[in-house]
C-alpha cells in the first residue's frame, strides 16, 4: 500500500496497476479506471482503511495527509453509548 500511495504522488500510472493487482486478491471483478491523481490517491486511502480497519493507521493517514476529522460523529457515537 505505502508503494502504491507513492507512485500515486508521483504520478505514476504503474499505482493502478498495483491498485487493481491488490484487490483482485480480495475482489477478483475489481477494476480501477484512472480519472485523476486526487481520485485515485482517495481510492487508495479508503482501501488501506478498509484493509487495515480497527488498526489505528486511518488517524495517523489523516494527520499526515490533513484530511479532517469529523468529530460530530464521534462525540454522538459517544453520546450514544453513553448516555
């Protein structure tokens, strides 16, 4: 994934065909088409966080990427679990 995401950033169209290689293993009718650098850095991102889910890794993605979290959603996650 970290090489996939780096060849995203540089550009590169060979971080599609990475992209599509890794997910035929989890979803074999998988098939990226490339739009732009932005989409394609999303997809990656959003496939890391469903890979790695309930690791950690979407907090430190976000910080480093600056992608905001929407903590709306997680005070009233919280609200609802402890009311």
């Amino acid at each position: 994934m970290i090489k996939m995401e780096a060849l995203a950033h540089k550009g590169s169209a060979e971080a599609v065909t990475e992209l599509n290689s890794f997910m035929k293993t989890r979803q074999p009718d998988y098939n990226y088409t490339f739009t732009n650098k932005a989409d394609l850095i999303e997809e990656i991102i959003y496939q890391k966080r469903v890979e790695f889910w309930g690791e950690g890794l979407e907090y430190i993605d976000n910080r480093r990427l600056n992608i905001p979290v929407d903590t709306d959603k997680c005070l009233s996650l919280l609200l609802w679990i402890c009311p």
